[in-house]
C-alpha cells in the first residue's frame, strides 16, 4: 500500500510517500480502508521531534511508529477477534495510535465510532482529534455550563473551530480570540464577542470568564488567573512552549499553583474513546456542530500540508484525501 513514511526527526521534507506492506490486525483493533485523514499538532511533533522530551516516548534518533498520521476516516475492512461492535463495510471515524497518512491503517475498535451520516470522508477525518480536545475541555475538564462566559484562546485554528461550535452547543456565551482576519469566520461559528489579538490583550481587559480553554500558551498563569472568576476554571490545553520540554513547565506550575487557589486549573489531555466521538456524532448530525476545513491535499502531498500547519495560521482544521 501507498502510506507517508518518516524515517528521521526534521522538517516536513522527512515525510515520504513509499510503498510499504499493510498494518496487521490484532485482536482488538478495526483494519480501515482509509478514505481521508487530518493533519494535527500531534503529527508536527512526531515530525520534527520538538520538544526533545516527546523524542523518549517516540524513539530517541527516529520515530519507532515509522506512518504519520493519526485522524481518519474510512470503511471497515477487517476486524480482530475480540471486537463486537464493528464489521466490515461500516463508516467509520476515529483516532488512530498512528499511521493514518496510508490507504490501510489499523486502529484499536474503542477509538472508533461510525461517522457522522452527513459528513463526507474529509470532513470526518478532520473531527476526532481536535473535536474531542474541544468537548472534552469544556464539557469534562472545564465542567461548562449553559449561561456561562467561556473564552477561546486560539478560537480559528483547528481544535478552536470545533471548541467555539461545542460551547455554543452547551449554551455558553463565547468569547473568542483570534486575528482580525479571523473574526467573521469565528462569528460565523457562533462566537458572540471576538477579541483581535493584534490589537488587545484580553488579559487586560475588564471582562470575567467562567472558563477559559487556552489553546495558545502566551499568556502567563497569573494573567489568565486575573481573568477568571474567583471560582473560574482554566483548561490548559497546551501551547507550543520551550524547545526541550514543550508546554510542560508551564503545566507543571499549574499543577503546584492549583491546590492553592480558589480556581481550578485543569491541565487536560484529551483521550480518544468511542463514547466521545458518539457525542460529537450527535452534536454534528443535529446541526449544531459542521467541521471547518482550510485546504484538502491529496495523500502525496502531506509534506506541504504539514509545512502549511506548521506556519500556526491555519483557518480551521487541514484535511488528507487518501
Ligand atoms: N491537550 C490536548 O489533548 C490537545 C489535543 C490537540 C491539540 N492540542 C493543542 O492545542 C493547540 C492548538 O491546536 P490546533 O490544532 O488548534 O492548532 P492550529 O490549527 O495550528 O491553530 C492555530 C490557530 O491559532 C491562532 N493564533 C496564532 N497566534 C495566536 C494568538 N496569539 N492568539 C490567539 N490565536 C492565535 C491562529 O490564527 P491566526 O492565523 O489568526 O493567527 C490559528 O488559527 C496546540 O498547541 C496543540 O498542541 C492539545
């Protein structure tokens, strides 16, 4: 089969497209026939292998999972034993280990589900990911409620796209952040207050939040503190950060601040589980959530998708057409 190898740590140029054998099945796992899949922060950190430290659980001088890629969508192709709830010839979407960037990947059955009936292949593809980030930081971690004053840091990008859709589905009033050539696109997701952060610094302003989902990582702790309510919740999910820990140091002061204050602050990464993409299933199949896509590339032209991602200005999320 077709699949986007990595062979070595670099920039996008170290993704090749090569012919290589199909996945194995295992007991627990779906084989898919990929239709499409999407291009995440995940993929640029396998990518380049920055921060260092992710290089541990990725393999120090090269990827040991050689298949970028870990969005997908696509038809059911074979199940292992031990799988009751999928049979070939079923839709489905998903998060794979790895190894989505192929025209066959292999993914554990509990992080599927069967895709949206009124979403095409690309469009599903773009969803697991950065749609479960969204609903999980603000329905699980940040515990939202409807009335609530939610905030967006990083509101047009791809996990953003679906955050600022999940909360006006939860009946939050929105609060979005992003660059003025973004601001009727997130109005156009719903948002009712945008804030150009070429002009303003929201944490500055005299505005209060229930909650805020960072997705962003350039403003200190004590600055988004300062814009919480007193008993307010901040979601840290991520921030690109130094060159050796990424965002772990300023997860890691999170987690010592915490105990200590008032608000909440809940460092959140996001689990890929059946349950989660069932909810968002329901939420797009009602209407209330649509998938934003920027740019589609065919699969032999991943390198340029991801060099594109990796300028941090992409409008919603990035889709591969397998
Ligand atoms: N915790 C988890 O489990 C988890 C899971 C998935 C992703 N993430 C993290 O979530 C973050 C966002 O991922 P993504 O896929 O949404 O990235 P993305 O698609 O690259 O989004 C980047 C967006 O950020 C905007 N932006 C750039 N600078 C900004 C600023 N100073 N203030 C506000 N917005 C700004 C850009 O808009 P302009 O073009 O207008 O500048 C762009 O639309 C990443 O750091 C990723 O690691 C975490």
């Amino acid at each position: 089969m077709k699949a986007i190898v990595q062979r070595a740590y670099g920039t996008a140029d170290v993704l090749k497209l090569e012919e290589i054998d199909r996945p194995v099945v295992g007991d627990d796992d779906a084989l898919i026939r990929v239709r499409a899949a999407a291009v995440n922060h995940a993929d640029l950190v396998y990518t380049t292998g920055r921060p260092l430290i992710a290089r541990l659980a990725f393999g120090m001088r090269a990827p040991k999972d050689i298949v970028r890629g870990k969005d997908v969508a696509g038809t059911v192709e074979a199940v292992g034993s031990g799988v009751s709830g999928l049979k070939p010839g079923d839709e489905v979407y998903g998060e794979l280990v790895s190894g989505s960037f192929a025209e066959y990947a292999v993914a554990p059955a509990a992080r599927l589900a069967l895709k949206p009936a009124n979403l095409t292949f690309e469009q599903a593809a773009t969803v697991p990911l950065s749609g479960m980030t969204a609903l999980q930081g603000l329905r699980d971690a940040g515990s939202l409620k409807g009335g609530q004053r939610v905030l967006v840091n990083g509101a047009s990008g791809g996990v953003g796209s679906f955050a600022v859709q999940v909360a006006k589905a939860l009946r939050a009033e929105v609060t979005a952040v992003a660059s003025a050539r973004n601001a009727e696109l997130v109005r156009s997701w719903g948002a009712d207050h945008v804030v150009d952060y070429g002009r303003e610094n929201f944490t500055l302003g005299t505005a209060r939040y229930d909650l805020i989902l960072d997705l962003i990582g350039n403003h200190t702790l004590t600055q988004l503190r300062g814009v919480l309510t007193p008993t307010g919740t901040l979601v840290l999910s991520s921030g690109t950060g130094g060159r050796v820990l990424g965002p772990m140091g300023r997860i890691l002061a999170a987690a010592v601040t915490s105990p200590f204050v008032s608000q909440t602050l809940s460092l959140f990464t996001q689990s890929g589980t059946s349950k989660t993409l069932d909810d968002l299933r329901h939420l797009i199949e009602s209407g209330q959530v649509t998938p934003a896509i920027d740019r589609t590339y065919p699969l032999a032209h991943v390198a340029e998708a991801v060099r594109y991602f990796a300028d941090e200005h992409a409008r919603g999320k990035i889709a591969i057409s397998v």
